[in-house]
C-alpha cells in the first residue's frame, strides 16, 4: 500500500516514479520541441542551469529559500511565459519558457522537488542530499 510520509509531505513507491516519469517526459518533449523550433543551442546552454540561482534565496533562510526556489521550480510561470510567446508570436519568449519547462523536467526526473521550509533538502519528491542521508 502506497503513502505519503507524513513528516516529510513526499510521496512514495508508484506515485513518486510516474511524477519522475512525468518529469522526463517533460524534459525530452521541450528538449525536443526546442530543437524543432531550431533555438539557439548557445542559448539553451547559458539558460538551462538559470533556475538554479534560486538557490541564493536560500542565504536569507529556509522559509524564503523554499519560496523563491519554489517559484524558479514550479510550471505556473514558464507555462504562462509560453502563452504569452505563442499569444504575440515571440520567439525568444518561447525558447525561455521551452528552456525552463526543460530544467524543470530533468529536476523532477533526477528527484528534485519543491521545497518545504523544513530545509532545502526536504522537497515533494522525497528527501534530498543530507536529508536522506540522515534516514
């Protein structure tokens, strides 16, 4: 029987692999899509990693950490950056917002969730880093 582990608000066994999966699927289709689109590989290069300067967030304090990574790391504002690209036709717009459902993908596929004030290694996903280590 699958649950989620109270403690750490993560999800466990089928359900966390299908949100890896689902992960994966995410990163191969934009990765894909961008190559269709014919964007810039310099440009995919220089932006992938780009979410990750949320990290500093976490120099203020968990609680902030968690929300501003959070916010890097959640769908809401690529797909609404995607929107906006195919609403006025903007290629550059688009390739962001390709390149960032891209990074999001490949974090959720790797184990990478979203951040619970606990700390930084505490995500949806399951525990990360020290976190699991301590387990």
């Amino acid at each position: 029987m699958e649950n989620t582990t109270a403690e750490a608000g993560s999800v466990t066994g089928g359900v966390r692999t299908l949100l890896r999966l689902e992960g994966l699927t995410l990163f191969v289709g934009m990765t894909l899509l961008y190559a269709v689109w014919d964007g810039s590989w310099w440009v995919y290069a220089v932006l992938f990693l780009a979410p990750d300067l949320s990290f500093a967030g976490y120099l203020i304090g968990p609680k902030e950490g968690a929300v501003i990574y959070n916010a890097a790391h959640s769908y809401m504002a690529p797909v609404t950056l995607m929107t906006t690209g195919f609403a006025t036709a903007e290629p550059l717009v688009l390739s962001i917002a390709m390149i960032w459902l891209a990074h999001i993908g490949i974090d959720r596929a790797l184990g990478f969730g979203l951040k619970y004030q606990a700390g930084f290694g505490f995500t949806h996903m399951g525990r990360i880093g020290k976190a699991r280590a301590a387990e």
